[in-house]
C-alpha cells in the first residue's frame, strides 16, 4: 500500500458505502436484473482517486455486470454515477472510454487477425488520421503516429510483449493476450482503469512484474479498479477492498481489515474454503516454482495448439 | 474449334464495361464486408439505385455531373435509411434488412405505378440516357480495332466507356489501398473482429460502420452507373443474383485485399465466357441447347463459390495466415 493512499483512506470507515475524501467515481442506488435474478443491487460506492481499489466477491457476485453498466456496455434498471463529477449514466461506452475510464474484458478481446502492435495503436487517443477525410491524407497523421507507435513500443517492452509485437494477437496465449489488452488500455494514459481479473491465466512468473506496474500507474496518479480472485495479489497491492455477494456491496475496507470480518468470510469464504487469506508472502517460493512449471507446461501445451 | 476467336472473346471479357462495372461493385463490397465485417447482401440495391438515379435525373434533362450527384445522394440516403435502425444491433440483421430493402428498391422501380418514370418492368431505354456521357468522349464517332478488338469509338459499348470505367476501378482501388492504411482503416478492422474492443478503446463503432456502409453503398451505385452505361435499365437484371455473383466476385478474388475484387471479376466474367464458347462449340446441340450452357455456366459459379469458401476461403490473393487465426 502506498503511504499517500494509505493516509487519504485513514479516516474512511469500514462500512458499505463509506464516503471517501476525494472520491473520482460515485454510484447510487445502481440496480440490474436479468429476468427474475438480481445481479446488481449497489446502493452507493465511491472509490478514491489515486488508488488501487480491489472488487472481490464469490462467483455471479455482480463484479463483471457493475463494471459493465459502470462503462456503459450494459444499462441498469435504476441507478446514477459520477466519474470526476460528470454523470455518466446512460452515456455509450465509446465516450466513457474517452471520459478517461478505461476497461478490460474478464473474457479477453484481443483484435485476433490484427498484430499486437496495431492492437496498441488503435488504443491511442487524438489520431487524426482515424477521421475518413483526414485518413486520405497522410500528412496530417503521421507524425501523431509515430508518436503513438513510439509509446506503444514503450509500453510493449515494458509488459514482455516487444518481440511479439508484428505477431497476430490471435497467436498469443491467454496470458498475453490478458497483458496485451491492458497494455492497449493504457495507450490512452486514461484516468482509471478497471481492470476485470487481470492476472487470470497471466503466467506467474510475469504476475510480479504485473502487479509492480499496476502499483506503478497507481503513484503516476491513475485510479485503479480491479476485480480478482487470488487474495495473495489483492493483499498484496490493493489500498481498499470492495466485498460483492449476490448483487450487493458488503464490506470496505484496508485489505486486512476486510480479510478478517466475519462477514465475509461467511460471504466469499463460503465458496472458497481452501482459499487462504491470511498470508502475507505473496508467493512463497515453492508455489512460485510449482505455478511457474504449471505455466510452462501450458505455453508447451498452446505451442503445440498452435501447430 | 476456332481458337482464335475462343481467345479474342475470352480476352475481351477481361476489360469489358461489366467487367469494370462488378468489379467496382465488389470494391464497395470489400468496404463492408472485407473490411469493417458488414453482411450487406443487397449491393444489386445499390447498383439498381444508382442506375436509376443517373438515368431517370438524364432524362429529366440534368448534366451529367448533377445525374451523377443524384445517384450518389440516393445511395447515401439508402445507405442511412438501411443503417440507422440496423448498426446498432449484431450483424444478422444488417443481412436481412439489406435482402430485402434491395428487392423493395427493385420491386418499387419495376412496379407500373412508376411507368412514367422508372418505364417499370421493360426499364428504360439505353438510348434515353447515354447522350451526355457518349459527347464527354475525346474519340469521336466511328469504330476503331486495337489488335483483334473492334469497338466503336464512344458509343454504348465503347473504347470511351471501357477507359472511364478501368479509370474508375483503378481510383476506387487507390482509395481502397489508401484507406486500408491509415488509421481509419485500422478501426474498421478493429470492428471486424471485435467491436466491443474498440468501443472500449473509445472509439464511436456506429458512426464508423455508418461512414464504411455509406462510401461502399456509393461505390455500388457508380458501378451501377457504369453497368447500365452499354446497355438499359433493367430492374430484373439487376437482382438477388447480382448481389450473389458480386459476393462470389469478392470471395473468389480475396476479401480485405485492395486487388481481390478486380481479379475477381476478370477472372469470373473471362471463365464464364470461356464455358459458354467453348461449350457451344465442343458440345452438340443434342446433348444441351445454347440455353442450357448458359444454365450450366452458372452451376459452375455456384458450385465454385462452394468450393472456394470451403477450401480457400481467403481468395486468390487473401492472407492465408491472417485466416489462419481461428478467432477465439
Ligand atoms: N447477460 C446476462 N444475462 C443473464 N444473466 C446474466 C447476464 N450477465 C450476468 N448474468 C448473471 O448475473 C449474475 C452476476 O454475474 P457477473 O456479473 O458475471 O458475476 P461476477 O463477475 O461477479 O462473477 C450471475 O448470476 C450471472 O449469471
Ligand atoms: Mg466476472
């Protein structure tokens, strides 16, 4: 946790729904129902600028489906939110997005038949070039794209993906594909990124260098929200943890007070008995050596899938 | 078998007008389809319209340039008219709405309530409207022979349409080739493969299928142009089956490639021709009249289209490695 963060949310209460000193995104009263279920119920959250917030919550919590209205590639039966003081509800994704809240996918959308580094090119903002008069004239887009292939080779570097950089994102793994969409999402320098389970699949090896980036974003000033499964990662990098079940907010708090009220242990637990949340390690060195062989059996595995 | 006239025939078709004409069609084709992922299966509609548009705005005694203005304007404004209420939803029903709205703009124009001005189902006279664009030609009257080729100079099926029309292709592939490159083509192909990816990255999906359905829509309607140019306004010409052989155009030349279409379309007209010769010669009259290799020409592009999208879906000149990406 970073001191500035960890100073900004001393004062905040660990209840659902505190109110934060300088909150960037604010939600009220969102509902959303499919048919007879109710996967939303939010009666009010705030997340505070210039953290790492984590969403955890057992499986078909809501997690996917708020940040699906909250980006707006989903519209909720009630509910209103604000992103730095602008209501954004019922605005379409597309201008969410060039609000400064950019997402990433739980399912991964890689552009497959696109190479990585046109993946991150499209992720840029102020291309002139993607105006149809202007794109007929490349003079006037040129220079922005060298700009924007300079950031993107940056950026590709620094998540392990330069080599592949002329590679179809189809032939990626799971893995890159997961590093390459963040990537992408970042070649806008957006406000706050959510971030929808972004180590899933990710090989271990590369989670510490993830998580170090993410950290790194987070002291640039960027917000970041994220929904993930390990605890060790959520512990180890998150300011304030959000607890969904069934729809609803049930916890706040610093990731260890959280951890340790009764609640949602019985919320979260109760479909995770083996998951531990108390350890501090991230990982300690034998699961690392174990995830990091599992890892390389796999990426044998998709080579082979590949051919 | 006369070889020599087989091959001047066959040859022939490689430049002819309708060679031109489809070849263009499938140019704006390849702007839906090949590069933004739109299945607009009613291109003939945009053809048909832009025939319409030019021919009926000539008659009525407007320039040439202002008879070529209306076809576009009609083009746009169907190309709005069918988009609106379909971009917003998945890609089947762009399919669906664009079948039928070109068999309305068809049905609509061949129906007598339009006598007057569509001349409904016998269509309208080439004559009526090809003045203004036989005195824009340099050539003059008269035949001229290049090699074993004999056309006459500016009039219907002339050397002055065959150079309009290839100048047309060669700018529309310019275009094409200059669009596929830039920026804007990029999210095009974005969408192709997952448009909610590219909503996330902020970009408007709708305008841009909206814009890429409009400029190939028009595309369509100056090839409609160049193909009702050597011959008339037929509505039922210009139906289903152009939309289907525009598709097999595309498909067979390679969608999302700037030369596909026009490969394409030579390669489609010259071998269909070849088949008609060459069966008209080898085959007795007995076994199958002139009609009916006429009818089995067309099996034959049927069952090519079968196979190409089996074996090569790519094309001739598609990425085969760009195909290759199963999209997961
Ligand atoms: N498009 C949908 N149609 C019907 N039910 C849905 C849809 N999306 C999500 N749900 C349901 O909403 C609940 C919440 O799902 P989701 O937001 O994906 O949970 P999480 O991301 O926390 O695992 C689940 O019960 C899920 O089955
Ligand atoms: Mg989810």
């Amino acid at each position: 946790m970073s001191a500035d963060a960890a100073t900004a949310l001393a004062g905040v209460p660990r209840t659902p729904g505190a109110a934060k000193p300088d909150p960037i995104l604010v939600a009220d009263d969102v509902v959303r129902r499919f048919g007879g279920i109710t996967a939303v119920d939010v009666r009010h959250i705030e997340v505070q600028r210039g953290t790492i917030t984590a969403l955890i919550g057992p499986n078909g919590a809501g997690k996917t489906t708020l940040f699906n209205l909250l980006t707006g590639f989903d519209r909720p039966n009630s509910g209103s939110w604000t992103f730095e003081g602008r209501s954004l509800g019922g605005v379409p994704a597309a201008r969410v997005s060039k609000a400064g809240m950019v997402r990433t996918f739980q399912l991964t959308k890689a552009l497959s038949r696109m190479t990585v580094m046109e993946n991150m090119r499209l992720g840029a903002k102020d291309q002139p070039g993607e105006s149809l008069v202007k794109a007929l004239v490349p003079p006037l887009w040129r220079a922005r794209e060298k700009e924007i292939t300079a950031k993107a080779e940056e950026l590709l570097d620094r998540f392990k993906l330069y080599e592949k950089r002329d590679d179809f994102a189809g032939s990626l793994s799971g893995g890159q594909r997961k590093l390459l969409e963040m990537a992408r999402a970042l070649m806008s320098d957006p406000t706050m990124v959510m971030l929808d389970e972004p180590m899933a699949g990710v090989n271990p090896a590369l989670t510490q260098s993830l998580l170090g980036h993410i950290q790194g974003l987070r002291d640039q000033g960027t917000t970041v929200l994220f929904v993930e499964h390990d605890m060790h990662m959520v512990r180890h990098i998150s300011d304030w943890v959000a607890v969904m079940a069934e729809g609803r907010l049930v916890a706040e708090g610093t990731p260890g007070t959280v951890m340790a009220d009764p609640a949602v242990i019985d919320a979260y637990l109760g479909a995770h008995h083996d998951t531990d949340l108390g350890d501090d390690a991230l990982l300690d060195e034998s699961v690392a050596r174990q995830l990091e062989q599992e890892a390389a059996a796999e990426a044998k595995a998709h080579e082979e899938e590949q051919r | 078998m006369d070889f020599e006239r087989i091959l001047t025939t066959v040859a022939g078709e490689l430049f002819a007008p309708t060679t031109a004409a489809y070849a263009l069609a499938a140019i704006g084709l390849n702007i839906h389809f090949g590069l933004t992922g739109l299945l607009n299966f009613g291109q003939a509609g945009f053809m048909l319209l832009g025939a319409y548009g030019f021919a009926v705005s000539t008659i009525a005694g407007f320039p040439i340039w202002a008879a070529l203005l209306v076809a576009v304007a009609c083009s746009t404004v169907f190309a709005l008219v069918l988009g609106i209420p379909t971009l917003k939803l998945r890609g089947d029903y762009l399919a669906i709405v664009t079948i039928a709205a070109a068999e309305i703009v068809r049905i609509v124009g061949r129906s007598t309530a339009l006598t007057d001005v569509t001349g409904a189902s016998s269509g309208l006279r080439g004559d009526s409207y090809k003045e203004t664009f036989h005195s824009l030609s340099p050539f003059g009257d008269g035949s001229s022979t290049i090699g074993p080729f004999t056309y006459s100079n500016s009039f219907s099926n002339s050397w002055w349409l065959r150079v309009v029309a290839w100048v047309v292709v060669a700018l529309a592939c310019l275009l094409v080739w200059r669009l596929m490159r830039s920026p804007w083509g990029r999210v095009l192909k974005g969408i192709r493969e997952d448009e909610d990816a590219v909503r996330s990255l902020g970009k408007n999906v709708y305008a841009y299928k909206m814009q890429a359905l409009v400029l190939g829509g028009v595309i369509g309607s100056i090839a409609g142009i160049l193909y009702v140019l050597p011959r008339a306004v037929q509505p039922d010409s210009m139906g289903r089956p152009m939309t289907f052989w525009v598709w097999t155009i595309l498909l067979l030349g390679g969608a999302a490639t700037v030369f596909g279409p026009v490969l394409g379309s030579m390669l489609f007209w010259s071998v269909l021709m070849l088949i008609r010769v060459v069966g008209r010669d080898v085959i007795p009259s007995s076994v199958m009249s002139t009609a009916q290799i006429e009818q089995f020409g067309w099996i034959v592009v049927g069952v090519t289209l079968m196979l190409l999208v089996i074996f090569r879906p790519q094309g001739i000149l598609g990425d085969k490695k760009e195909l290759a990406i199963n999209v997961r």
